[in-house]
C-alpha cells in the first residue's frame, strides 16, 4: 500500500517494512466508513493488513494481518477483494485460491 | 467468502466463518473474485469468475454471518452477460446488482428484491450492441452514489463506459 500526499510521499506502508505484514502483491483496499481503519488484500501473503488511520493526516499505522492458515483463519487463500459492511461490524473477503 | 467480525474500535478482525465452493450447497463461487455487501446490510453478493455466476447471501445483521441463499448463472434461466465475471456492485439505493462479465464484454443487470436480496435478471449490455462501446473486457462495475449512473471499465478497449439508469443505453464513452 502507498500512501503519498501531493508534497509527502512519507505516509507509505510497505510489506516488510516497519513490522507491516501482509501486503504481498495487495490487490485491494478500502477504509473503513468511520474513516478509522484501513484494510488491504493481500494476494501474495493469503492475508488482510488492518491498519488505523489518522484522520487529520492519513497517516497508518499498522495493526494486524488475518492470515491464511494461521489462528483458525480459513477461506482467505489468494484473497482478492474485500469489502466492509455498512453497519462497520464486519470484513468479507473473496478469495480465489480458497477451494474445499 | 470468507466473514471477519470487526471491533470498530481498535479495527482487528476475528474469523467468523468461511463458505466455500461446493460446502453445504454453496455454488457459484469458483475462483471468488469480487464481493459487494447491500447498504442496507441485510445481503452480500460474491462473483465467482471460474462459475460464470452471482451467489446471493442473506447476511445476519446481528453478528454479520452469512447463509447461502441462491446462485445466478450464465446460461440458466435467462442470464446473460456473466461469463467470466470480475466485478459485482450494489446501487446505493438497493434496487439494482451489476456484474461485470469480462468475456461476454458486458454488464448484466438484476433487480434486487428488497426483502430477501433475491435477484431478477433484467438485461445484459453487450460491446458492440445498441450502440454500446467501450466495454471490450468488461473487468470492474461501480454505481454512482446518486444511483442514476453505470460506470464499467473495458479492460481491453482502454476505456470507461458510461450508462444512464432508466434509458438503458450508453452515453459517453472516456478513454
């Protein structure tokens, strides 16, 4: 994910940097309605990145990856898409690689 | 599909469940490229590109989690204009599905029962039919958030397509 202001391009989050996981190959992203987070797809890692946002600067901070495999998380292989529900209560993901 | 429960609070995610090809009858979902939840969150709606379809979800509004409700496929009963679908979007207003159908270069149409979210096929828009360009590769659908507008972007004819709600027809093509 990248982040660039017209005058700063300091505001980017990028896989591997800074304790950030999860963004391999992100092929999607979107904020949260209370403007408050920001979750990318990440193709290549199987995983979505949670970031918190702060309003008055975009700046992100990174929170968390939902992997693939990991801690009981299924249904996310090659995740390609996500998208937030309107009530902000929940993330659905759509991922191709997740067959039975 | 797979469902995460948010803490609107601090953004992390909990896995809630995932439904997938073929588990529990859930069809349409080969190679899940796209979803799209209903504003009014009582619905959310998967492409599956390998299926050629829409899978249609009733979602509960308490804890977000979903039960498969029915699944429309190119070919069958009418639909037209899925073939390879890579996007899907709800209008604001819930009236409406779009889907995106990449190798039918089209967009196809469904009115949205506002009860169940079930889906009633209306048209396909074709490349190349009633006058309609710009949308050869047909990969990504989005409604304006005045519902009256159709954009689709035509991955090989480098362009947008732009359709009018109501008149059914194309008015602009950006490149």
């Amino acid at each position: 994910m990248y982040v660039a202001a017209e005058t700063d391009s300091s505001l980017a989050q990028k896989n591997g940097a800074n304790g950030v996981e999860g963004l391999a190959l992100a092929r999607n992203v979107k904020v949260s309605l209370d403007g408050r987070h920001v979750y990318a797809a990440g193709f290549g890692n199987s995983a979505i990145a949670v970031f918190s946002r702060t309003a008055t600067t975009g700046k992100l901070r990174f929170v968390q990856m939902v992997k693939e495999g990991v801690n009981g998380v299924s249904g996310l292989s090659d995740v390609a898409s996500l998208e937030l529900s309107p009530d902000g209560g929940n993330v659905y993901a759509a991922a191709v690689g997740s067959v039975p | 599909m797979t469902v995460f429960a948010r803490n609107a609070n601090t953004g992390m995610l909990s896995f809630a469940e995932a439904h997938k090809q073929g588990i529990n009858g859930v069809t349409g979902l080969n190679y899940a490229y796209c979803v799209a939840v209903s504003s009014d969150g009582l619905n959310v709606y998967a492409i599956g590109t390998y299926s050629n379809a829409v899978a249609v979800f009733r979602r509960n509004i308490t804890n977000g989690t979903l039960t498969f409700f029915e699944v429309k496929t190119q070919g069958i009963a009418g639909v037209d204009g899925l073939t390879a679908t890579k996007s899907i979007a709800v209008s604001p207003s819930g009236e409406y599905v779009y889907a995106a159908g990449r190798d039918d270069n089209a967009v196809a149409v469904f009115r949205r029962d506002q009860q169940t979210g079930a889906l009633t096929f209306v048209e396909a828009q074709k490349n190349g039919i009633k006058g309609v360009t710009g949308l050869q590769g047909s990969y990504a659908v989005t409604v304006s958030p005045d519902n009256q507008h159709i954009y689709a972007a035509g991955l090989f004819d480098n362009a947008i397509a732009v359709f009018e709600v109501g008149q059914a027809r194309r008015r602009a093509v950006r490149r």
